[in-house]
C-alpha cells in the first residue's frame, strides 16, 4: 500500500489460535522459558490458573500485519508502545487489528493503533506503533 492510499479510520484484522506448541516453540527460540508458558503444573498456582500465551507471541500478530497486508510490504516499525491488560491462553481465538489513527505526509510515517481482542471483545493488549512506509 503507498502512503497516498492511507486514510485516518482505515484498518486491518486477523484472528488466530496459539497453541501450547506454538508457546514453546516461542520459549526456545525467545529463550523466553518463563514456566509461566511452559509448565503447567507451575501455571495452575499462579493467579492465572493456567498456562498463559507470552505477550510477546501476542503482540507478533501487529508485526504479521504492518508487514504483510496493512500497510505491507516495505512497512518500517520504528515504535510500539503496548499495555498488556489480560492473559491470553493458549487454544483461544485472538483478533489483533491495527487501525490509522493519524498520517505523518512529510516522512511518510503513519501512527497505528494496535489491539488484541478475545472473542468476547475484551481488550488483550492495546498500544500504538509508528510506521513509515517506503
């Protein structure tokens, strides 16, 4: 997508499910072995109850966007800023969407706000990022 087409309001959405693989996969190649991912015995005495999807697993679905379909190809991140605001678990439908909240014409840079909803639309993660395009 050129800078041109972008309009304030515009978006993209995603869905899809983690699962307890996909979490430790993540764990071996983040070195993020938390047992808060990876240990179930471990979860069910946490606050959680349960194994909990790292945040940052989550937070990848704004990375697919920007970079493949909106904007998409040749989208630079410069920023993220997120709040994690609930758990997400593993087998759960996930939606992340990424909407234009304000448009930068002289350095072609656009600000994205970025949120995670479950399926009963409770807000997972929310943010912004900063994205310039080529």
């Amino acid at each position: 997508m050129r800078f041109d087409e972008l309009r304030i309001g515009q978006s993209h959405t995603m869905s899809r499910v983690f699962t307890q693989q996909e979490v430790l996969d993540f764990a071996k190649l983040s070195y993020d072995t938390n047992p808060l991912h990876t240990d179930a015995e471990f979860a069910k005495a946490t606050q959680f109850g349960q194994l909990i999807v790292p945040g940052f697993l989550t937070a990848s679905m704004f990375s697919a966007i920007i970079g493949t379909k909106f904007p998409g190809s040749g989208s630079i991140y410069l920023n993220q800023n997120m709040s994690f605001r609930k758990p997400v678990f593993p087998g759960k439908e996930v939606m992340a969407s990424v909407t234009v909240k304000e448009l930068y014409p002289e350095k072609h840079r656009v600000l994205l706000e970025t949120v995670c909803m479950d399926s009963d639309k409770q807000v997972l993660i929310e943010g912004t990022a900063l994205v310039k395009l080529p």
